[in-house]
C-alpha cells in the first residue's frame, strides 16, 4: 500500500505458520473421527469370529498330522496378527482420556529393553539405555500404553537396521520436561515421507498396516507431550519424545467437549475446576 502524502510504502506481512498448523491438525482429527466411526462398529464382530476361528484351530490340533500342524501354526500366527491390528483400530477409535498415575519412564523403558532384547539380539542389534544419574523424574500416565509406544518404536528400529548396529535410548530433563529419545542406524527416512509418519494406514513396510506410529502420536498427545523426527537416509533416525515432569503440586486442567461447553456458558469463566 502506498502513502502518497508520505512518499512511503507500507507492507503487511502476515504469519499463517499457526494457522496452517491448526488446519493440519483439524484434518488429523476428522481422519481418526472416521476411521474410529468406521472401525469401531465391525472391529468387535471380527474378534469374535477370530475367537471362534482359534477354538476350531485347537480342535484340529489333535486330529491332524505333523504336517498339518505346521499349516495351523501358521493359521495362529496370522489370526494373532489379525487381533493386533484389530486391538489397534480400537484404541485409535477411542476418545482420549485423562491420566492421575504416577510413572516412572526410567522404569518403563528398562523393561522394554529387558522385552525387546532377545528380538534384537537375534537381528545383531544391541539396545542401551543412557540416563542421568539417580534420574527420579516421574509424569503422570499409563504404564501399559507407554510401554507399548517404546516397544513399537525399538520394533521399528529394529526392523530397519538390516545389516544390525545400535539402538540408543536416552532420558533426560530438559526444561522441566522429561525427553526420551530413540535413535537407530538404519535406511533413514525420505524427507517426503516425514509429514506421512503419523497418518493413519500410511506404511512403507510390505506387511504394515500403518497404524504402529498412528498409535504411538495417539498415546503421546494423551500424555500431553510431543514428538519429533529428525532423519538422514542412510544414516538413520532419531524419534524424540517431550512429557510435562510431574512435580509435587502439580496440577492441569483435562475437559472433554460437554465440560467445556459448559464452563463457556457459564458467568464464572475465570474459575474453571480442576481435576
């Protein structure tokens, strides 16, 4: 625009980063809010008829050869499967949650180790685990979810150092968050792959499903924390992971969409309730 009583030009300049972030997020929910209405209403009929499936299975086991057993092994393997995948779409179809558990990372991820260390052991990979000294931090979670976020991202570590190497897991404080990161030596992540990481069904693995790292975004949001991909092809990738330190006296604020409409409609607005 130009001021002509002042001979001058005057130019906006406007940042949309936040919003375009914003737009993003809004088309991850709908995407979920789909898949989880979709999902949610065949998922529990399917795992009955795999329940069903693995009770006939048993029964064959004792009525058959050798060599039919090898083909029913296989039959439970793949129906094993099925219910992983199956058990995935339900979490992801659920709405988030609240946490008041006190956990500790350190010893969550010293038992994904202790899991995931016969598997690596024979893919040549060697797993550490590096933390401060007399480290004590706690955050407030779910044991059972975070373990499975750790143990989806060493699986994939794993699976993508063919040639094996080292898989490094660090904890530490950072700014009053606790930060653990997973490092590999694999292939590396394409650069136009990294924004696909977390979409649902997006997968590069032959047999994937696309839904590992789905769930791992999930479970970290709910936590209340952030992760980050930093990767060099051929070098390998690093997944960093941020959650709030639970300090004594801590406290926040969790609402779901009704407690949050009602506390808008309400004249005391400066004094929302915390749980």
């Amino acid at each position: 625009m130009k001021l002509t009583h002042l001979d001058m030009y005057v130019m906006t300049v406007i940042d949309n980063t936040e919003n375009v972030k914003l737009k993003q997020n809004m088309r991850d929910l709908e995407r979920l809010s789909n898949m989880g209405r979709m999902s949610a209403s065949i998922t529990h009929e399917i795992k009955n008829l795999v329940t069903s499936l693995k009770g006939f299975v048993e029964l064959l086991k004792d009525n058959t050869t050798e060599e039919g057993k090898k083909y029913l092994h296989v039959m439970e393997s793949e129906m094993e499967r099925m219910e992983s995948i199956l058990s995935e779409l339900l979490y992801l179809s659920k709405p988030s949650k609240a946490f008041e558990e006190k956990v500790s990372l350190l010893q969550i991820l010293k038992e994904v180790v202790q899991i995931m260390q016969p598997h690596a052991y024979s893919n040549n990979v060697f797993i550490q685990l590096k933390s401060e000294d007399n480290f004590n931090s706690t955050i407030l979670g779910n044991v059972n979810q975070l373990k499975q976020v750790f143990i989806n991202l060493v699986k994939n570590a794993i699976e993508v150092m063919k040639k094996g190497g080292t898989i490094t897991i660090e904890l530490k404080d950072v700014h009053n968050k606790i930060q653990v990161s997973v490092q590999d030596e694999g292939i590396g992540i394409p650069e136009e792959n990294l924004s696909k990481l977390f979409t649902p069904f997006f997968t590069t693995k032959e047999q994937g499903t696309g839904l590992g790292l789905c769930l791992v975004k999930k479970v970290v949001d709910e936590h209340q924390g952030k992760i980050v991909v930093k990767s060099t092809v051929g070098v390998g990738s690093t997944f960093i992971l941020e959650f709030p330190n639970y300090t004594e006296g801590y406290t926040k604020i969790y609402y779901n969409d009704s407690q949050l409409k009602k506390w808008l409609t309400t004249k005391e607005v400066n004094s929302l309730p915390v749980v």
